[in-house]
C-alpha cells in the first residue's frame, strides 16, 4: 500500500511551490490505494476537471506545520465511492477523525473472519463502513504520520 506523498512541486508545469504561496491538491483512487496531486494557481486555472474525490488549498509556509484538512477528509467519507470503505487509509482516517470525537463507530460487524467497522456522524450525515486491516502497530503508526503529510492544508 502506496501513499503518493505530496512533493512540493506542480504536477503540470513542475514549478516547485515558493513559500507564502498557495496551491490546489486533488485526491483520486488508484487501484491499491490514493493519488494526491498538486497544482500551483496558474495551471490549477487551465487544469480540465476530473474525477476527483476531495480537493483542497495548502499554504506552503517555511516552518512545516502539520495541519490537517478536514474539509478533504469529509469529502472522501461522504464521496459515497464504493471503493473507499475497502480502503486501509479510510479506516485510518475514521480512527484519526474518531480520536478528534469527530466520529464515533456505531457498528461492528464479523462477516467470514473480516472485522467491518460502521463510523458515524449525524450531524453530518456521515456514516460509513469500513473494512479493519490488519495491519501491526509500527506499520499503523508509519500509515498515520504518513496521512498527515497526504492532508496537509492552509486550514487551522
Ligand atoms: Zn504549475
């Protein structure tokens, strides 16, 4: 399982992005797992719509902040893609939202040995089912740090 980790450059023109500037990153799934793309304002413009599933803004600011954005993570819980609750990063994400009591499971279910995980938010007309991975603590943790950097954002 790949996360396509954010570079720091334009996936068009390839233009690393300057400090104090902003730009757009679009997620879309691939077969094993998610792509993030990154597009600087000037190609973002002349950029064709695609089938995405969550996009969003990040500041590039000098001193690394670890911000989280949200209003992406919620767009792929609500994207309502088939593929998303055989995800082991969705799974990741619903704990990561559930540890901020942004979420909380309301379901488990045991079907042929597989653990599924129902998270909910009714305010936000969330709810989602998840399949567990199984996967170890330390691959877990490497996951987790991993999805900070894949979410990060302008947001605070
Ligand atoms: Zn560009």
């Amino acid at each position: 399982m790949k996360i396509d980790r954010p570079r720091g450059i334009c996936h068009t023109c390839q233009e690393p992005f300057k400090s104090g500037t902003t730009y757009n990153s679009t997620l879309q799934i691939a077969a094993e797992s998610w792509v993030r793309r990154d597009y600087c304002e000037k190609c973002w413009k002349q950029q064709s719509p695609e089938e995405v599933i969550a996009e969003w803004k990040v500041k590039v600011e000098k001193k690394k902040k670890h911000v989280l954005s949200e209003s992406a993570i919620w767009q792929v819980l609500k994207s309502g893609n088939p593929d998303i609750g055989t995800k082991p990063l969705t799974y990741i994400l619903c704990l990561m939202m559930a540890r901020k009591r942004k979420l909380r499971v309301t379901k488990t279910l045991t079907k042929k040995g597989q653990e599924f995980q129902t998270y909910s938010n009714i305010s936000r007309k969330i709810e989602i089912t998840v399949t567990v991975p199984n996967l170890t603590p330390v691959a877990f943790q490497k996951l987790q740090r991993e999805m900070d950097d894949f979410f990060s954002s302008d947001e605070s």
